[in-house]
C-alpha cells in the first residue's frame, strides 16, 4: 500500500471516531474528484455543486457503517451514483450532459490553449474538446460513468465495480464499449488511420 492510500485509511479512521477536521481533509482531497464525476453524468454545474454536496454528508452520517476503509474512493462514487440517480428517478435531473452544460462557462473551447498560442491553433483545440464532451454526452449513463472514473479519476476496474456494485467483466465491458464508440465519433478528429484511433 502506497503512502497517500495509508493517510486516506488513517484519515478514514480518525474521521470515524468523530474527528471532523480528518473527515474535512477526506473533503479537500476528494471533492473536485466527486463533482467532475457528477458534473459529466448530469452536466448542469449547479446541480453538481448541489449533488456533491450531499455525497458528503451523506458520507458523514454513513460513515460509521464504512466495513472497509481503504475502499473509501470508491464508496465516496456509490453515494454519489445513487444520488445521481435518485435526482434522475425524481425528474430533476436527467443522466446525461445537456447542451447548457456547453455553454456555461466551462465551454472547452472558452478554456482552450492551442499547444502554440496561435488563435488557429486555440481554435483547433477547443473545437477537439468540445467534439470530446459531445462524444461522452453520447455514452450511456453507466458507459460515462465508468470512462470517467477510469480515464479521468484512475480508478482501477476493481474499484469501479465495487463502487458501481458491478463485476469486474462488466466493467471492462462497459469500458470497451465507450472507446469504440468515442473511437468511431472522433475519428476525424484523429491523425492518422482508424487503426490508430
């Protein structure tokens, strides 16, 4: 077990015995991980905000139930699957990203920096990260959620399927089926022949 995996369990630990100061460091270092998770399942960023902010005191006040604390990350991602999916059963929220979630401020192309500085290079960069966020928003729920946790969070296939309460194959599978789609939507976008995407 590496060193940050020992100070997130000690943390863990203390937070269960009541220390709020180790339960707001927990906070610190897993909230931005847990809203861009819920922001690219639900896309609207207030609703993520909102979202995030449950996933932790939910957290707080389940976390005497916590069996194992090493799993932490991963149970953080179930509470805040579940809640996604309660906001989307209530009709709040749909799972998926929504044009809005485009336009809001956090548009890629507002944010893009061409690896040169030219303004046509600008341009070509957030035209690729927006084509990007279209093809995920594309994804089934379940399919982004498990892209983002692998690909963005570096979740391993086992803690995602603990998170997710899914096997191992299925999250592969899931995983499989993302890449071919993002493979054959971004394929223009690519260098070279679909072999290489």
């Amino acid at each position: 077990m590496d060193r940050e995996a020992r100070e997130v369990q000690d943390l863990v630990a203390e937070a269960r015995a009541g220390n709020v100061a180790a339960f707001e460091a927990l906070y610190r270092s897993h909230q931005a991980g847990i809203f861009t998770f819920i922001r690219n399942l639900v896309g609207e960023r207030e609703l993520a905000a909102d979202l995030t902010q449950q996933t932790f005191v939910r957290a707080w006040e389940s976390l005497p139930r916590l069996r194992r604390t090493g799993a932490f990350r991963g149970w953080l991602h179930r509470i805040a699957m579940n809640l996604v999916r309660d906001e989307a059963k209530s009709g709040r929220a749909r799972l998926e990203m929504t044009e809005s979630s485009l336009a809001d401020g956090e548009s890629p192309a507002a944010r893009a920096d061409g690896p040169d500085g030219r303004p046509e290079s600008q341009l070509i960069s957030g035209e690729l990260r927006g084509e990007v966020r279209a093809a995920l928003a594309e994804l089934s729920p379940e399919q982004r959620a498990a892209v983002v946790m692998h690909h963005l969070e570096g979740m391993s296939v086992t803690e995602i399927a603990h998170a997710l309460k899914v096997r191992p194959g299925t999250v592969m599978s899931r995983l499989a089926r993302a890449r071919e789609a993002l493979r054959k939507r971004l394929a223009p976008y690519v260098e070279g022949d679909d072999e290489q995407v």
